[in-house]
C-alpha cells in the first residue's frame, strides 16, 4: 500500500489539491448550488397537483397533537400563538426572557377556546372534549413547544406558493402560520408572489393561445414580434384578470378570480402602511397602489384616496428622484380635477 502511494504520490497530492480548492468553494455556494439543483429538477409554475401535495403535508403536521404539561395532547392552537406574539412584542418596557404573566392574566386571556367558540370545526376528540385552560398557564412556553410544528407546516405552504398560481387558499394558510410564528413579514412576501404568480400564469396561458392561421400564411412560420412595452403586456394581464374570465384550466373550467386578486393587493397595501414601508421598497409600494387603481371603481372614494396615496408616495420618492416630482404632479392634478 505505501508503496503504491510513493508510486503515485504526485497524483494523490493533485487530487488532495483540487478537493481542498473545490470544498473552498463549495461550502460558502452549497446552498446557491442545492437551489439550482431544485429549480433544475422541478422549476417553479402553476401545478395544482404539486400544490395539494405540498399544502397536504402543511395541513397534516398541524393536525399532529402535541402534548403540553399536564393538559394531555393538543393540535397546535395558532390563535394562542398569534395572541403570544403580540402580547410579547407589546412587552417593550419589561424583560421578555425572565417575564411570566400573572394567574389573572392566565385567567382572563390565555384561554384555548372551547368547540363552540373555535374558528376550526375539525379538532380532534380530545380537544372537543376538554373545557379552555385556567390557572397557570405561560403563552412563552407553550409557543416554543409547538413552535417547531408549526414551523415545518409553514416550510412546507410556502413551498406550494411556488407551484398554486392563482388559488389565494395557500396565502391564506401562510398567513395564519406566520402569525403564529411570529413573522408578519412572510404574510407580506406570501401575498405579492401570489399576485405575481398570477399575473405569470396568466401572461403564460395568453402566450400560449394563439389566434389560428390563415390558409395563406401557411408558410409563415416567424412569429410576429411583440411591440408592446413592458407596461402594456401588464395592463393586457390585469384586463384578463379583471374580467373575471380568464380561463387558465379548461379541463377544470378553472378560472382568474378577479375579487381574490384585488383582496391580495388590498392586503399588501394595508400591510405596507402599518409597517412604514419597512418591509417592501416605495417604488414596489408604488406598484401595488397603481394596479390597485386599475382594479378599483373611479366613481368611488376608495378611488380617489387611493390617488392620494400615490400622489403624496411619488412625492417623498422626489426627494431622491426628481423624476418622482413630475409623477407626483400628474397624480394629483387629476385628483384635483377630478374633486372639481
């Protein structure tokens, strides 16, 4: 054996040489690299099939019961969850680690609901049958044992976001999740790539139906280029999905609903203006006002105050960009002529 290393000693050191320089560079892109593997082997798109299978998972852990101290075993209560969340995030002034709350806080607030007050009519036996918790109860403790629970089922909705397209149900589910977990943010990036998703399986089906061809252009066979700008393609797609229409499964008869799409805009707007565009950029929050509009009646309030908003966002983006000022001008000189 040590003979046939001297032997080949030069090989060996080249091989040892070329695996210290590729793990050099493998360890810090090992992540990059396993996300291309996974895009290479099932890109994102609309696969309804893939998506069930995905939220079937999800829905499966939640429903798993988990046992906690001496209340026997329970599915995951995110209503709990969620209430934890905000109860420590308002506990600015007090130690959050070494804070527990009070026997009457236990009382009065941290209460699992009863069958008749519980939003979900799918519990287990066992929960049906237990009255809410009094007593000690400490919200800290509880999300950290079924946290990791509902951690995985989030993995596993967020995963299906890629492949739902236009089913708002995967948003949804994300976002009482992620409340529950403690990331407001998620619902945010859940709710604008299910609106991309959208737009994207829209833009893809009107690609692919085209108008069928004459006989006498039989022999042409180039495509005519598009000579719309990137503006126009959008406002082709949000026409097709406002018309409440737009077919995307004609095996399923399945169909763009226009209401889920405006609710979604509708969502992120909120969400950008409670958070001070802390989670999105002013120019994305600038896009979601302007599709907005294009969904929204231009006889009503909503729809002035809608250009408000825009108007007075293009103004504090002209304090970067001049540009922004010009923009600003318009949206409001219609908003006044519009009130006159």
């Amino acid at each position: 054996m040590l003979t046939y290393i001297r032997e080949n000693r030069k090989y060996i050191l080249f091989l040892l040489f070329v695996w210290i320089i590729a793990t050099a560079w493998i360890l810090p892109n090992r992540y990059h690299l396993l996300n291309r593997l996974a895009l290479i082997i099932q890109s994102p798109g609309y696969d309804p099939k893939t998506a069930k299978e995905f939220i079937k998972k999800g829905d499966s852990i939640l429903a798993k019961e988990v046992t906690y101290q001496d209340l026997g075993e329970r599915i995951p209560d995110l209503n709990v969850m969620r209430e934890a969340c905000l109860y420590y995030y308002s506990l600015s002034e007090i130690d959050r680690v070494l804070y527990k709350p009070s026997w009457t806080d236990s009382m009065s607030t941290w209460r699992f609901k009863t069958e008749e007050e519980s939003e979900d009519k799918k519990n287990s036996t066992k929960t049906q049958s237990r009255s809410p918790i009094t007593g000690s109860f400490n919200p800290g403790d509880y999300w950290k044992v079924v946290a990791p629970n509902v951690l995985e089922a989030l993995d596993y909705y967020k995963r299906a976001l890629n492949f739902s397209g236009p089913d708002l149900n995967v948003p949804k589910k994300i976002e009482k999740t992620a409340l529950a977990v403690c990331r407001p943010e998620e619902v945010l990036l859940a709710y604008a790539d299910y609106i991309r998703n959208t737009e994207e399986t829209v833009r893809i089906v009107m690609e692919k139906t085209q108008k069928p061809k004459s006989f006498f252009s039989c022999n042409q066979t180039e495509e005519q280029p598009n000579v719309l700008t990137e503006k126009q393609n959008l406002m082709r797609i949000w026409s097709q999905i406002k018309s409440n229409s737009f077919v995307i499964d004609p095996d399923q008869n399945l169909k763009v609903n226009a209401n889920d799409f405006k609710k979604a805009l509708n969502i992120l707007a909120f969400g950008i203006y409670k958070t001070g565009l802390n989670s999105i950029s002013p120019i994305e929050a600038d896009g979601v006002l302007e599709k907005l509009l294009f969904f929204s009646d231009p006889n009503t309030i909503e729809y002035d105050e809608l250009l408000m908003k825009r108007g007075m966002l293009n103004y504090q983006l002209g304090k970067r960009d001049p540009i922004f000022f010009d923009k600003a001008i318009f949206i409001l000189e219609n908003l006044l002529n519009r009130l006159t």
